[in-house]
C-alpha cells in the first residue's frame, strides 16, 4: 500500500518554485489532479483492506500458503492506511467549514 502522491519535482521548493507551483494550482485542470489523487488513495486503501480481509479468510480457513504474520503485517497496513485516511477527510471538513464560517 503506497499511498504517497507522486510529485513533479525532486527538490524541495523555494521563492519563485512556490509561486509556480501556487499558481499552477489555481488552474483548472488542478481540480482533476486532485481529485484523481484523492480516489486513487480511496481506492489504495479500499484494496488494502480487501486483500487484510482475504488474508485474514485464508488464515482461518487453516491454508498452509497464508502465514499468520503476513496476514497480521497486512491488516495493520489496512489499520493504518484507514486512519490516515479518517485525519484527511477530518481535515478537509475542517477546512471547509472554516471556509464557510469565513465572513464576507
């Protein structure tokens, strides 16, 4: 489970890279970037979950193929994998509702 977002620089951004990069993301095509990171996440994390749930069968079914630490190791990755998506979606309600409390 690999739930970093790939980014198009290799070096931290400083100056003039922060203003491009800032600008860049008030482009509209920004919005689908993002947006396809987001469910790409969910999605990563959906099949995390899936295959700890699967492992977790197989150990029960007693299949030789299927060690118990394998399955353990996959279901904390799910474990984690999950809360670190609950802070995400906790922070972006967060967000919005800052911006919405925002007067104009």
């Amino acid at each position: 489970m690999d739930l970093r977002i790939n980014s198009t620089t290799t070096t931290p951004l400083s100056g003039a890279g922060l203003a491009r990069r800032a600008a860049a993301a008030e482009a509209p095509d920004t919005q689908a970037g993002f947006s396809s990171a987001l469910k790409g996440a969910l999605q990563s994390v959906s099949a995390s979950q899936n295959q700890a749930s699967d492992l977790q069968r197989e150990v029960q079914l007693e299949n030789p193929a299927v060690s118990l630490e394998q399955t353990m190791v996959a279901i904390q990755k799910a474990q984690i994998g999950f809360q670190a998506t609950l802070h995400v979606r906790n922070r972006m309600v967060q967000a919005y509702t800052d911006i919405m409390n925002m007067q104009v």
